[in-house]
C-alpha cells in the first residue's frame, strides 16, 4: 500500500471519463486534504485525498481520466494496474446524468474487472434541467451495486455515497462476483481461453473471464504478461483461436465485444432513462414566484395546497375536524371512515376480530400476540402507506414539473434566517400532517447539517394526531369557543417556532456551522410532470420506509403489544396492572413537581406519555381507561387547573415522537446515537417550554 494511504481504514479509487465532472467531486469529497505526486514510472499526476465520514478515514485515489480500460494509452494502464492491484477496497466510478449512454461505457468495464464498486450520477441537477431522469433504484437493481444521484456543485447525494462506499468496502452492499456481459459469438472462445489460463498460477490475480476476453481481444500488456510464465504454447493457442473467431464472425474480437458492450449499455438504460421535452423562457408562475413578498405566499400556499389534498385523500384531514367543529359529527366521522387511512383500520380491525374469535377461546395469550400484536403490527407500517405514497407522488410531481427549484428559491430568504433552505419548507409543511413523510422528506437538504437539523427538529411540528389530542385538552380546559381558538392556534405557532428555533440551534452549537446553506440550484424550465418518472419516485419512496421504517415500527409495536398485555403476574386482564402502567408509574415523581400535579394524576399522565410514545391519539384513550371515564372527559378526570392543563398540552404536543417517526429517525441517520439523542433533546425542550408556560400562565389561574 503506497505512502499517502497509510493509516486510512478505507481507501477508494475514483474512476471516470474525461468531462463527467470528477475534478469537481473529488475536491468535494476530499476539500484541502489533496497530497499529489506521480504514478511510479510515469509522468501522469497522482492525486489522492482524505475524508473522515461515520468515524472512518476515507482515502481517495484520483485515477487518471480515462474512456475505457483497454490500456492502449498510459493514462488507460496506470488506472487498469492501480484496479487490478486490490489497494482499492471499493471503486467510485463516475457516469454523466446528462449522457448516461456514452458515460456508463466505462462503468460496465470497471464492474466487469472489479465487484466492489459504486456509481455515481454526477451533474443530477442539470440533468433534470434538460429534461433528463434516470430511475435510479432500478438502474442499481440492474447493475447490482449502490447507484446514487449526485450533484457537486449543490452537495446533494453526498452522504449517500460516502454510506454506500463504506457499506461496499466493508461487504455489507454490492455484488459478490463481477460483472457478466454475454458476448455474442464470442462466448465459446471465451470459455476455451478460460480453461488455457486457469492452470497458470501467476495469472491468479485476474478476473479469469476478464482475462481471457481481453487476451481474445489481443491486449499486448496481457500477452506480455502470460509470455513471462513461460507459456509461449498457451499464448499460440489464444492467437490461434482468435483468428479463428475472426475468420467465423467476419469481425475481429475487439469488434464484436465493443458492440455487444454498446448493446448491453443501450438495453440496461432503455427502461431507466427518460427524457421530457422541456421549454426555455419565463412564464407566470416565475413572474408570481420572483416578487419579494408574493412569491413566499405563493410557494408556501403551493406546498400547504399539495399537503391538504394529500392527507383530505388519505385521512380525511382537515375537513373531518372542521365537519366535527362546525357540528357534524357524523360527516367527520365518515370523512374518517372511509378514507384510505380508514378503510385499512376496517380491515385490520375486522382481520384481528377473525383472529380473536377463531383462537381466543383455546389460545387467548396467542390470540392476543397475532391479533394485537402481530396484525396490529402490519397494520402500524401499512396504516403509513397510503400517505406515504400520495405525498411522495405530489412532490414528485411538483420537483419533476419545475415547480420545486422556484419554491424552495422563494422561501429561502426567511429559512435561511433558521439555519435552513428553502428546501426545508417541504418537510416542516408536510409535517403538519404527519411527522413520518416529513422526516423522510429531509433527504431533500442541501447539507449534513441542514438534514439533521430537519431530522431532529421536525417531529415539533404538530402533526394531525397531537391535533386530536389538543381539541380534547382545550375543550376540558376552556370554556369559551374563543379562548379554545386562541389555545389551538398558539400550539400551532410554538411548534412551528421550536421547529424554527431548534433548527438554529443544532446548526449553530451542535453542528457548529455558523453560515446557512447556500442555495446553488438549477432551475429547469417548466413542463408537466412526466407520468412514468413520478410513479418511479413515488414507488422507490415507498419501497424505502417499508424496507427500512417498516421493520423497525412493527418490531416496537410487538415490544408494545407485550408492554402493555402483561405485568408481573403474566398476562392482564387490567391495563392498570401491565408494564406499560408500571412505567407510568415511575414517571410520577418526575411529573409530579413539574407542573404541580398530585401523585394520583401523575401516575395517569406517566401512563399516557407510554402510550403516546406508541401513537400520539392513545394519549387520550390511556387517560381514559386510568380514570374510567370517556374519551370526552379524559383531561377533565384529571382535576387540573387552566394552568396545569395548557402546560401538559404543551407538553403533550412536544415530547418524544411518535413509534413511527423515530422508527423514521433512526432510518435517515442510521445510528442509534442521533435516535436516542432525539428523544432526549425532545423531552428537555418539551419540559423546558411547558415549564415556562406554566409560570407564565400561573398568576392568570
């Protein structure tokens, strides 16, 4: 291992051809940490850089610019020989989104020489600009390594690709063999060679069917190579079946292989590229969107517009709250019923049921397991998809059309203020519907920085759930419809200033990042949304949360299923007897002093936060069952003063997120640290903020 790559842990060579914009990743990837010399022996410049990512030093090893691994030139061998050396744990090798069919040529030679790769989709942005998009997921299932769309310039799919070499090098992701292109004509050739040079044990170090098509295709270094084995017989051999391929095919080798490899390139893209006709020149909407005050209004109101539609189809929210409001109670309740949401909790519900009658009387603790636990389970991750979906597919339409760029332009200048983009308007506003699309939703920062801000500080947002349970708190708090109005609305705007607030912080004293992201992007003329590549996004989106939230929300719910059905003595008839109660209990003394409830009340209010953590709507329901009453008089059971009351609401609405959006948390930073650290820093705001409201609100009572 040379000199600069010592005491790195994981070292990386960055292959590309010339233009695709390698110079600009690698002085991303690797900032001022740039040692250069030259290749031994040769005159070609040799780059190599560092970078420390999830407490591994990355070194990267800058290969000269090359368009294939024939070896005809010296910048060609110096980069075949460092391939075929094995110091590389991974290869980062480069493609062109703006001419994938010309640029993925070399990636297909280097996957063919080594299995241990990464792509990169450079210049992402300008690409969609020209109306150009690649299904990215579908394109890695093809090559079976980790593809990621990335834009230097904007810093966008960073991170994922410092995860997918880490992942790649430490044999975690990627393919287990190299890669096979079926050679048309030429297979039986390849399969004689195969056998000639498989006996030679100085030959070992080659991919053995690499080998014997590039010695079919006449490589004179390779010759060279198996002539110093003494060979010379093996060598006749291969020349001999290479005339005798030429003579069959009409072709030489170098031919038929080049055109098989071209065909292979066009059919692996033909399903994963499509391009859209897109219009230069400005139009209305940029008009609308570029005035200083009518343009944030407009962006905001688009993205608050794509949010209510989304979750109106889904859950029936907003309009089940105001049917309910305006006192049409049985409006709300089939605008909840029979919306997507809604009919998945029918079904589930009405699975369970089956489960409990058919094994309840022989095996009630079974019974129980699979109808609470497991099918509540499925029911928890698939009660997600719906929404998840129909967010995912709006906001693929809004980018796809052009929209997203000007809106996250508009909305800049006040997030900026925060610590954020623009760009962070999509997942604050989403959230106000649920919090688990809007964490999902920070993918779309332009930094690590920013996209933890928005991991963490997100689930302040009130999300439709913590609604429900503020109209139950005010309505037994306050009396009057305008003070009810007046306790809502205030909710809302602490959540969404925390939010703001939270973001400042964590960039500036966490994260140590004292200037705000920089908003470099493309914006692409306006075009309607391409069918296919919404559908593309809004399938992968999902794929992900079920692949990786999904597991882990329906592991917890079984965790809380088994909380809350058995206690000490084995299973409970009497939640007030579970685990679940008993850990409610033991945050009395914690709650107690808080906002000065009494013992009986704290250990009821302990209980529910177990509950909320599960969902935020069982904060409610666990209340009521502690004091035996209804859902309506829950918080009235409670004997809380105006005070107390507005402060556990507040409370209510701040602490630990939801089963779901952590499940979501810990799937966007992938480490338990950040989850734990998040429900932490959610319970110290949460009390530091109720706390103040309760002193606050204290001389009023």
């Amino acid at each position: 291992m040379g000199k600069e790559v010592e005491g790195c842990d994981i070292v990386v060579a960055v292959a590309g051809q010339p233009n695709v914009g390698k110079s600009t990743l690698f002085n991303v990837l690797t900032g001022q940490s740039v040692r250069v010399s030259n290749w031994a022996g040769t005159t070609v410049e040799k780059k190599t850089g560092m970078r420390v990512h999830r407490g591994r030093r990355i070194c990267f090893v800058d290969l000269p610019g090359i368009y294939g691994l024939s070896a005809l030139s010296i910048d060609e061998k110096v980069a075949r020989s460092y391939l075929l050396s094995g110091e590389a744990h991974a290869v980062l090798v480069l493609v062109d989104s703006t001419a994938p069919e010309r640029t993925i040529y070399l990636a297909l030679q280097v996957l063919e020489l080594v299995p241990r790769a990464v792509v990169a989709l450079t210049k992402s942005d300008l690409a969609h600009s020209m109306g150009i998009h690649i299904h990215v997921d579908k394109l890695e299932s093809k090559l079976g390594v980790p593809v990621i769309a990335t834009s230097a310039i904007q810093g966008t799919g960073i991170d994922e690709m410092l995860d997918a070499l880490i992942d790649v090098a430490e044999g975690r992701r990627g393919r287990g063999t190299t890669l096979r292109i079926e050679y048309d004509g030429l297979e039986p050739y390849i399969a004689e060679i195969e056998k000639l040079v498989s006996g030679i044990p100085e030959l070992g170090r080659y991919p053995s069917r690499w080998l014997a098509l590039r010695l079919l295709e006449g490589d004179p270094e390779l010759e060279e190579v198996v002539r110093r084995t003494g060979r010379g017989e093996v060598l006749e051999k291969i020349r001999g079946l290479r005339e005798e391929a030429r003579r069959a095919l009409g072709r030489s080798p170098e031919e038929v292989a080049a055109s098989s490899r071209y065909r292979f390139a066009d059919e692996l893209l033909r399903d994963v590229v499509v391009r859209v006709e897109v219009r230069a020149g400005p139009s209305v909407i940029d008009r609308v969107f570029e005035k200083p005050i009518v343009g944030p209004l407009a962006a905001a109101a688009t993205i608050f517009s794509v949010f209510l539609v989304a979750f109106i189809v889904n859950t029936g929210f907003p309009l089940n709250v105001i049917a309910d409001l305006a006192g049409a109670p049985e409006v709300a309740e089939a605008l909840e019923s029979y919306s997507l949401s809604g009919l998945l909790g029918m079904l589930f519900d009405w699975l369970a049921e089956g489960v409990r009658a058919w094994l309840g009387p022989g095996s009630p603790a079974l019974a129980s397991l699979l109808a609470d636990g497991v099918i509540g389970g499925v029911g928890a991750v698939l009660s997600f998809l719906p929404l998840i979906m129909i967010v995912a597919a709006f906001m693929a339409a809004v980018e796809d059309s052009g929209l997203g760029p000007r809106i996250a332009m508009a909305l800049h200048g006040f997030f900026s203020r925060f610590g954020l983009s623009g760009k962070s308007a999509y997942p604050m506003f989403i959230s106000l519907g649920c919090n688990v699309p809007g964490v999902l939703g920070s993918r779309v920062a332009i930094d690590t920085a920013e996209r933890m801000e928005v991991v963490l500080s997100v689930p302040f947002v009130p999300c439709q759930a913590r609604l429900v349970v503020a109209l139950f708190a005010v309505s037994a708090f306050l009396a009057d419809p305008g003070s009810r109005a007046a306790a809502l609305t205030t909710v809302y705007v602490v959540g969404l200033l925390v939010f703001l607030l939270s973001s400042l912080f964590l960039r500036r004293v966490v994260f140590r990042v004292s200037e705000p992201p920089e908003l470099l992007i493309e914006v692409p003329p306006l075009h309607s949304p391409n069918l296919k590549v919404v559908w593309w996004i809004t399938w992968d989106t999902t794929k992900h949360f079920l692949r990786k939230a999904g597991i882990v929300i329906f592991g917890l719910s079984i965790v809380s299923w088994a909380l809350l059905s058995y206690g000490p003595t084995g299973p409970v008839e009497d939640v007030a007897h579970s685990y679940a109660a008993i850990l409610g209990a033991a945050l009395a003394p914690v709650l107690t002093p808080l906002f000065g409830l009494s013992p009986d009340s704290a250990w009821k209010v302990g209980f529910a936060l177990i509950n909320g953590f599960v969902a935020k709507e069982g904060l409610v329901s666990a209340i009521a069952i502690m004091a035996g009453v209804s859902e309506e008089s829950a918080f009235a059971a409670l004997g809380l003063n105006t005070a107390q009351g507005l402060a556990l609401l507040l409370f209510l609405m701040l602490y630990v997120p939801c089963l779901a959006t952590l499940a979501m948390i810990y799937q966007e930073t992938r480490s338990w640290k950040w989850t734990l650290f998040s429900i932490a820093y959610m319970l110290f705001v949460a009390t530091v903020v109720s706390e103040i409201a309760y002193l606050a609100l204290l001389p009023f009572t």
